[in-house]
C-alpha cells in the first residue's frame, strides 16, 4: 500500500494535498515541503500533550484568578540575566536562537556550570556526543556539578529519563534534532518541531521546570521550523555577532516576563564567554581621531544608555543611480535623511554614493540616532571634521528641524561619564539637562545649526586611539 503524503508549509504549518508554490494562510513562497501523513487516532487528546489536564479544564471568574509571584533563577551571567528580565522564570521556556558557530553550545554549558551550584540541570544534546560534551566542558573549567547529560534525540525516552532525574533545569540542544514515534515524518520537519516542542512546554508548566531550547537558524536569519513555535515558548532570544569578532550580542525579541528591549554584550575568549560591564567603552574602542564622516551618538537599549560610532563615507559616483549602503542603520531611514539634507540645505547627495556603517555590529532602530547620521554625512561630503568630544542627540524632521527625544538625561551623562565634553541636543530638550556638569550642552533648533559645529581638519593623516 503506497503511503499517503502531504505538503505542509515550514512557516505556518498550512498542510496541502499537493505542492503550491504559495502559502496560501501566510503568503510566503517555496516553503512547501513534503511530509508522510499522519494517521489519525482513536482518541487523539490521549497523545497531545496541554498545559492542564481536561478535569482542571474549566472556566474561572476573573476576581478568583491567583496573582503568581513568579521564582526567578539567576543564570550566573549578569547580561543573560538582563534579557531575560532577571532570570529563567521556573516553568517557563526560552528559545535560543543564533548562526551555527556563534557560540550557542558555549553559552548553555557556562549556564549549565552556574546553576548547577545550587539546580539540578539536564543537559540534553542532539548533535554531539558525551565525549565532545566533555571536551568543551574541559576547555570552559566547567566543574560539572549537578549537571546531567543525555545525548539522545528520542522524544519518549527523553521525557521518561527527565522523569528520573527530577531536573530544575532542562536545556534541549537543539529542537530540530528531536523526534516522536508518534509523528510520521523526520527530525526536523514541521510536525515533528511542533509535537516535541510542545511536549516539552507541557512538562515545563505541569512540574516547573525552566526549559531552554536551542533553535536553528535559517539562510533569511529566521528560526527554522513553523513560525508557530516562536509563539508556543514564553521568550525567544537571538544570539548575534560576527564569527570573525570577538563580541556577541544577546537580544530578547519576545519576553512575557520582561523588557524586549534590554541587550547584553560578550566577548569569546579562549575560555568561553566574558561579559562586557560597560559596552561603550569597547564600541569606542580605536575610534579615529580627526577623520571627517565620524559622529558619536547615544542610543538606548532598554534602560542601557550605549554610545554608539556611526561612520559614514560620501565618494562622486560615475553611474547613472549612485550606489547607497546602510549597515546597522535602517536603508528608508538613510534616504529619508539624505533627502532632508539635499532639500534644506542644498547638498547634492544624488550625485555621490553613500555609505553608513553603525561600528560594532549594533542596529539602531530609534530616531534619536538621525541628527549624528545628518552630521557624518554632511562631514563626509565636505571632507570637514566633526570635534572628537561631541556626541549629537536628536530626531530629524521632514522640515529639518530637530524634534526632542527621551531619556535625554541618561544619555547625556552617558556621554560625560565616557569623557565627551560636548553635547548636541534638541531644543527642547535641553532644560532637562542644565545640572549635568562637565559637558557642555549646544541646544539646535534645527539641522542648519549644526553646520557651524564643523571644522577643517588639522592634517591630512588620521590618528587612532
């Protein structure tokens, strides 16, 4: 007898008959992959796994719904921590999510150290075995105390071995090796995701266990598998860097116990990863000095204020349509700006190419940033230098006038905490700031004022600190 099968579509879980080059539920295209069909059951609530049992399953007036004082467990890392609001919430689920090599595996053995002091851990791999486990364990001085490792990808086995243990904590590496005898179709399909994803949510909200999945990551950057399982887990954090640097980011994009907005910075090291305290510092670290296109901004990062270098590099173009190019700073964000500085002040942008870098791999997403992106691009194009203890501040408008941003103060004593001695803001945002010693504050009503604030440079050569 011939096996029936399906297509079901990676992101969304839409199941079809037959191959579609279009989702037709979320409008995505060649996410179509064939599985075998499942076989429905006799009882199929016997199998799938809820978050209560039917017996508790009923319906609650609101004013008898208990308030929970949610139990936090400190990772050890003081930057995790951060994200996640401050800490692992017992019973909930993180997804961890990053590019292959980038350091995911070393992260959750240093976690898996920490909480071992005083939890128990499981540490459940799919791709590597014991021997390789302890190797990296080795080389991180990892202690091993309390820690449990299963090198298994069997679903069934693996819950009746978390049964034995009793663990606090359960890190599952990663949820697309994982399979059940109960889904007919392989490791890493949709169904499969879905099924053993939820099977371990249901053992984390039954028994309180803190649950970390580790989750691949797609060529366009997405987490592999249904987009359904980002909205299963109670968080979804992104691992970030550049394998050719040293630093890595850590951002929250989905947190129910905390701020999305908080970031955490490390640095890898031959003994795994070192939290960076003051990130600032190390995005300033061998800024140039006296080089035109080069402008100092504050941004914020949750409640973090960082001082960002935003480098931009205005050449006369020889085609037709002159080339543009933003790294960390948003492309319509860029041509916007651009078309205020060529509107208002006359320069001719349409005839050279433009390019912006934000340094050390951050992405800046705020308004707060377009005042310094305006001065590195007018300072690029008249080869003039911005002064090396300025920071701008401030949102641009379509008339060019400069609009007030928030947190103008945790910014600015950012900003004077780091040595800068100058400071551009709005306007309106300046009385807010008239306490603040050891840097002095130019108030601009709009982008023309700041064109004063150039200056030749005093050689031909840049410096470097």
């Amino acid at each position: 007898m011939k096996q029936k099968t399906t297509f079901v579509c990676s992101e969304c879980g839409y199941s079809s008959p037959k191959w579609l080059g279009k989702c037709p539920s979320c409008g995505a295209w060649n996410t179509f992959e064939e599985e075998e069909a499942s076989v429905p059951e006799q009882n199929p609530a016997v199998r799938r796994p809820s978050l209560v049992s039917a017996a508790d399953a009923k319906a609650v007036p609101y004013d008898e719904l208990d308030m929970p004082d949610y139990m936090r467990l400190g990772t050890g890392l003081g930057e995790l921590d951060r994200v996640l609001g401050g800490g692992l919430v017992v019973g909930s689920v993180v997804l961890l999510a990053g590019e292959p090599g980038i350091g995911k595996s070393t992260l959750l053995m240093q976690i898996s150290d920490r909480l071992g002091s005083n939890r128990k851990v499981l540490y459940i791999s799919g791709e590597e075995s014991g021997g390789q486990l302890r190797l990296r364990a080795e080389r991180l001085s990892v202690r091993g105390k309390n820690l449990s490792v299963l090198t298994d990808t069997h679903l069934e086995h693996i819950l009746s071995e978390m049964d034995k243990v009793s663990p606090d904590v359960v890190i599952v590496d990663s949820i697309q090796t994982m399979y059940s005898d109960k889904v007919n179709s392989a490791p890493g399909s949709v169904t499969q995701i879905k099924e053993t994803a939820m099977a371990f949510i249901s053992r984390a909200k039954s028994f309180g266990i803190s649950v970390i999945l580790v989750g691949h990551v797609n060529k366009e950057g997405g987490i592999a598998g249904p987009k359904v399982l980002e909205h299963m887990v109670d968080s979804v954090v992104y691992f970030e860097g550049d394998r050719q640097q040293s630093y890595r980011i850590i951002r929250a994009i989905k947190n129910r116990y905390g701020s999305t907005n908080e970031i955490g910075v490390f640095e890898m090291t031959d003994t795994g990863l070192e939290e960076i305290a003051n990130p600032s510092e190390m995005l300033l670290e061998g800024r140039p000095k006296n080089v035109s296109g080069n402008c100092a901004v504050c941004i914020m990062e949750g409640t973090r204020p960082l001082i960002a270098e935003i480098q931009a590099l205005i050449t006369p173009t020889v085609f037709p349509a002159p080339k543009r190019a933003s790294n960390g700073i948003d492309y319509n964000r860029l041509s916007l700006i651009l078309a205020v500085l060529e509107k208002r002040l006359g320069q001719r942008f349409s005839a050279h190419d433009v390019y912006l870098n934000v340094i050390g791999g951050l992405h800046i997403d705020e308004p707060a940033s377009d005042i310094a992106v305006a001065m590195a691009a007018m300072s690029s194009l008249s080869d003039r230098v911005i002064p090396d203890d300025l920071v701008a501040i401030g949102e641009l408008g379509l008339a060019g006038e400069c609009r007030a941003v928030s947190n103008i103060e945790q910014r600015v004593r950012e900003a004077a905490r780091l040595g800068f001695r100058r400071a551009v803001v709005p306007y309106r945002n300046a009385p807010k700031c008239k306490d603040i010693k050891d840097i002095e504050l130019i108030p601009v009503r709009s982008i023309f004022e700041t064109i004063r604030l150039l200056r030749e440079p005093e050689n031909a050569s840049a410096s470097f600190s």
